[in-house]
C-alpha cells in the first residue's frame, strides 16, 4: 500500500516538461533501473537536472524494462541511451547486486565525467559541491554518518572489527576487515559511503581495475564476495583511492538523515525510508510541483 501510494504521487512527474539538453560540458548522468521505478526515477533525474544538467543520460536496464516504460523514457529524455544488462556482465567479478551497473559506470568514465544517481534519490536544493567536482574532474563519493571522510584502509579494518564485535555480520564489514590483510594497506584509503551516488571523472576508472581488485578481494572472502553488498564496498574503496578524491559533506547529502531541514540538499531515500513518515513521498510531491511551475 505504501508503495503504490509513493508510486501515485510520484507518477505525476509525467506532467512535467521533457528534459532539455541544455549543457552540453555537464557530466553524463548514469542510472540502473527498473520497471516498477519508472516514475521514481524520473524524480530523481528531473530533480537532480535542474541543479545541475546533464550532457548524457544513460539508463541501465535491469532486464524488467517493457515497450512502456522505454517509450516513456524517450518521451521525457529525448537524449536518453537505453544499455543492457548484459553488455557489462563478466566472469571476472560477480554478477548482479549492480555490479554491472558499477562496470557500466567504468566504461563510460572513459568518456567524460560520469555521475552514478540512483533512482530513489531526490535533489531539492543547491548542489554546488557536485557541480564543482564535475567541472573540475574530481572524483566524489556520498558519505554517511558513519563515513564523512576519507580513511586509511587498516583504520577502516578496526571500525568493522568492532562492527562485527556488536554483532554486524554483514558482507560489507567482512569486506572492510579484508582491508587490513591487503599488501600495501599502509597506502590505501576507505570511507563508508554509499554507492547510490557517486562521480568518476574521465579516465579515472576502468573495468579491468574492477576485475583486478575483486580477485584480491575474492581470494581472502571466498563465496562471500558474490554475496548483495560487495559492490558498494568497491565502489567506496575505488572511489576513496583515486586522486584527490572528496567525500560529499554530510548531512547535506545525506541517506535518510533521521531529520529533513534546509540543510539537506540530496537525500538518497534508501530502503525503508522511502515508506518512513511519508518524507519521501511529501518532498516528491513538492519538487513534481516545483518542476511543474517552472516550466
């Protein structure tokens, strides 16, 4: 219930003007999505584009994707280009958990300056810190209360052993405890962000870098490292080992900040949260509406 409400709401975001190709030196703009997320998507997108406007847009379908919903994002994204699933699979790093769309990200990096956006996000204030880093070609990752800066890789190591001390289990803390066993730790850098958004300037990464550290990884967790949550973990290790790589200041982009004020500027409503006190929901209502009027 609480979904297809979101999704009632939200679905209004077909009544607003088609994006516009007005920048041609913007970043290109990366998404995975699928077919129920249609019209948070879309959301996403309109919001985040008139902060800061896309050259490119390319939309990884995730195999779900239907006449429907393809005509729908030509319709609205006239300069959209539709990539397939399986065009980024490979049996040198796990497949699904987005990995491909974390492949997909590298190829286009090749390209120009790519921002990954995932679909249930919202944009609803001035993001100068992402249209800084894109002009400039510096890569930037989405931080959390637990990540709001870069780390070294063995300090890293100790936080998540005293995750798993209190219990947390989960991949990513195995992950990061792997960090310390690593050759050349001493040199390395983390930050416990989220992959749900993220800048990779041209050049700055590739798929073969990709394969090459998910073997290192593989080799000391084992089946684990095809286990849903890897790819955020390497997404936050890549992104924390390029040069002069930032972490996006926290709470103003934030995912699911307990409060919501004018601080925040880009909020990535993940999981439960999209369904949490209807925030999400109320602020899609209000940009839908914002992007209504300025049309």
């Amino acid at each position: 219930m609480a979904r297809r409400k979101l999704d009632i709401a939200q679905r209004k975001i077909l009544a607003t003007p088609p994006l516009q190709k007005t920048e041609s030196t913007g970043p290109a703009v990366l998404s995975m999505i699928r077919s129920m997320d249609l019209h948070m998507y879309l959301t996403a997108l309109k919001s985040f584009a008139r902060h800061c406007p896309p050259s490119r847009v390319y939309v990884l379908n995730d195999g779900t994707l239907g006449a429907a919903e393809l005509a729908a994002l030509h319709e609205h994204i006239p300069f959209v280009e539709i990539l397939e699933l399986g065009d980024y699979q490979s049996s040198k790093y796990p497949t699904g958990g987005t990995w491909e769309r974390l492949a997909a990200l590298a190829t286009l990096s090749g390209e120009g300056y790519t921002i990954q956006l995932d679909a249930d996000t919202l944009t609803v204030g001035s993001i100068d810190e992402v249209v800084q880093t894109a002009r400039e070609g510096i890569p930037f990752a989405l931080g959390s209360a637990q990540g709001t800066h870069l780390i070294g890789a063995d300090e890293a190591s100790r936080n998540a052993q005293s995750f798993q001390r209190e219990g947390d289990t989960h991949i990513q803390v195995a992950a990061e405890m792997a960090l310390g066993q690593l050759a050349g730790a001493d040199s390395l850098r983390y930050v416990r962000g989220c992959s749900g958004f993220t800048g990779i300037p041209m050049g700055g990464l590739n798929v073969d870098a990709i394969a090459q550290w998910s073997a290192r990884f593989s080799a000391v967790l084992g089946a684990r490292w095809s286990e849903w949550g890897t790819e955020q973990f390497m997404s936050n290790f890549l992104i924390a080992n390029m040069p002069g790589s930032r972490v996006l200041p926290h709470p103003k982009y934030a995912t699911c900040p307990p409060q919501m004020g004018n601080g925040n500027a880009f909020v990535h409503f993940a999981g439960y949260c999209r369904f949490e006190g209807g925030r999400y929901q109320g602020l899609s209502q209000r940009v839908i509406e914002e992007l209504q009027y300025q049309a």
